[in-house]
C-alpha cells in the first residue's frame, strides 16, 4: 500500500504538482496553500471552498500533521519549551521566547548536531538525522496551535512574530531542506512571517553561507566566539575546517548582496576563556580589517550538567561590551532567559536518549 503523502513542507511548486496529478488546476493549489498556512487548518473537510471530490482524493492520498508533543514546560520567565516526537520517534526541542507585545520562535533543524563546540549541550548529542522540511515547519505551526494565532489578518498584533533558526543543529548541514522551510515561513499568502525577522545562526560553515543570501535573504548571525584562530579552533573544532579567514571572506560576500543587513556575531562569554579586553581589541580588529558591518550580542554562559565551563562574571562582562562599543560596534548583553527548564541558548538537548536509559 502507498504511503499517504506529507503536505506540510513541500513548496508552492511541489504542492501544485501533487495536484497536477489529481488533474487539478493550479489555483486549487493556492487554495490549499492557504488552508495550511494561513488558516493552519489539519483536516482536509475543513477547506470549504474545495468539492467534495476533491477532499476526498486529497483524504486517500494525502495528510497534514504536526510534531507530536510529549512534554512541554514553560519557565518561571514564560519561556515556553516543548520536546517534540516525529514519525520515526526522532526527538527535537524547540522554544518560544515572549517579549511584551512579540515573541521569537526557536526552531532545530537536525536531530542532534555535528559541530560538537565544546560549551553547548546540544554538541554533546551526536547527529542522527537531518530534518525534512516538513518538520522544520512543522514546530513552527506548534507554536501557531498552543497560543492560537490562527488565522492571522495583516491587522493582528503577533505574539510569535519572529523566527530564530538557533535551535538544535547546524542549519547549513541542512540546507537545502532549511530553505524550502523558510520559505514557507516567509511567503506572504501563507505563516507572512517577514524576512527581517527571520535570523538563522550558523557556526561558520563558509562555502554555504552564499547561498543564504542569494537564496533567502533573511538575517545573519554567526557563532564567533573567538577572536582568533588558535582560541577558537579550542572551543569550536568545526574551525579547524573553516578558519576565521574563510569565515569573514564569507561574511563580506554576504553583504555585498544582502547590503541592508548587518551580520551579528554571537559571542558566549566563557570565564577566563575569550573574555578579556585584549580578546575585545582583536575582534575590533578583526572586523576592521575585513571592512563586516557588524554588532555583536554577547552570551552569559549558561551551565548545563557535565560541561567544566564558567559564565564570565557581569563585571566582566559589561567591561567587555563597553570596550566593543569604545570601538564602534553594538554589543548588547543577552538576557538569559528559560534557564531554570534548560532552554536557553546552548542548552537544548533532546532528552530521548536519557529516558530510553532508564527504561
């Protein structure tokens, strides 16, 4: 028996070929587009405005699903977290982090991760799986269902009104599949989640990063976290691979076509590690001497269980941001947030692994 075929996730194209197939016309398809993404509807008898006949075809062949959700936890800050389950019983997790009138929705694009940078939790889980596009969105229209932002009218304050590629993996290990997702998001009959307020975060994988721009557009933010090549290549092997030259030639390429953005670099303040004021110098330097338009946002570590690393204390920290900003360039301090239910940043980790222990 054929399996039934997964809606969520093709593009505009792949929908309207599907359809093609049931000898539809191609409008049918912007109907049904509509359906999934604007209207977030999961059963084919609600899209009114299709014939019988159709949604019955659509029924026998076809199926839109989400995530599973098997926990969810929501910290003392409301940060919300949830522990997903797909088809296969892969597991990811994914966070939604509120602000008073909007909120960012952070979204994992592996099962697992293969960077393996020594402060995160998630690097301390070993890749399994990439995930389709499917299920790349698919957290997103969790997050849509728990707080009920179906439909969305152009009037409408959202509350997840941004996206953050940040969650577990390397979303240019993914690529192709992070695209076609984020285009979903983006598209504007459909989630319209703005492309300015889109961000996808990567640890430098220079070859692809290109193709972000070329293909999507969104904003920039890079995992520097080092101001050199020696120090770096210590807490992020996947520099041995991709040094900080290859790293900021890339970074300039970007620019040059997506010239309204500026690239952030995400900067975990480690004790005693990368946070001194001759680490600040050279970051100024480093930036100068590739002409990046850049701010920084500067991390707190956040511990998590078995790792050896210190947080950096605030003095130090904000000794820090002030010798970055003496240099020209923006570098906020990142509140915390979700500490207290591991969701903050570097702390995600897929917990299947842990319960089939105790089992």
């Amino acid at each position: 028996m054929n399996e039934k075929i997964e809606l969520i996730g093709l593009s505009r194209d792949e929908l309207a070929a599907e359809l093609a197939k049931l000898g539809e016309k191609p409008f049918r398809a912007k109907q049904i587009w509509h359906w999934l993404y604007n209207q977030g509807v999961t059963d084919f008898s609600a899209m009114t405005n299709l014939s019988k006949d159709l949604r019955e075809k659509l029924s026998a062949g076809y199926v839109i699903s989400r995530p599973k959700v098997v926990a969810r936890q929501i910290s003392s800050d409301k940060t919300s977290k949830w522990l997903l389950e797909f088809a296969d019983g892969q597991r990811v997790e994914m966070v939604y982090i509120p602000e008073e009138d909007r909120g960012a929705v952070c979204i994992s694009t592996q099962v697992g991760c293969a960077v393996g940078c020594t402060f995160c939790h998630t690097g301390s889980q070993r890749i399994t799986r990439n995930l389709t596009a499917g299920e790349i969105v698919g957290q997103f229209l969790v997050a849509r269902d728990a707080y009920n932002e179906w439909p969305t009218p152009a009037n409408e304050t959202r509350f997840l009104s941004n996206v953050v590629v940040m969650g577990m993996g390397e979303p240019l290990h993914n690529l192709d599949n992070v695209i076609t997702a984020l285009k979903i998001i983006s598209d504007g009959e459909g989630l319209a989640v703005s492309k300015r307020r889109i961000t996808l975060s990567t640890s430098g994988i220079a070859p692809k990063m290109t193709r972000v721009a070329q293909e999507l557009g969104v904003k920039l933010a890079v995992s520097l976290h080092a101001p050199n090549n020696e120090l770096r290549s210590k807490i992020m092997p996947i520099n041995n691979k991709y040094p900080l030259e290859e790293v900021m030639q890339a970074c300039q390429e970007y620019q040059k076509i997506v010239t309204s953005r500026f690239i952030t670099f995400e900067y975990l303040m480690l004790d005693g590690i990368n946070d001194s004021l001759d680490c600040a110098h050279q970051l100024i330097a480093l930036m100068k001497k590739y002409k990046i338009g850049a701010k920084f946002n500067l991390i707190p570590f956040n511990p998590w269980p078995g790792c050896a690393y210190k947080p950096s204390s605030r003095n130090r920290v904000m000794a820090f941001s002030r010798e970055l900003e003496k240099g020209g360039y923006a570098a906020p301090v990142r509140v915390a947030r979700g500490q207290d239910i591991l969701a903050a940043c570097g702390q995600l980790k897929s917990k299947k692994d842990e319960e089939d222990k105790k089992k």
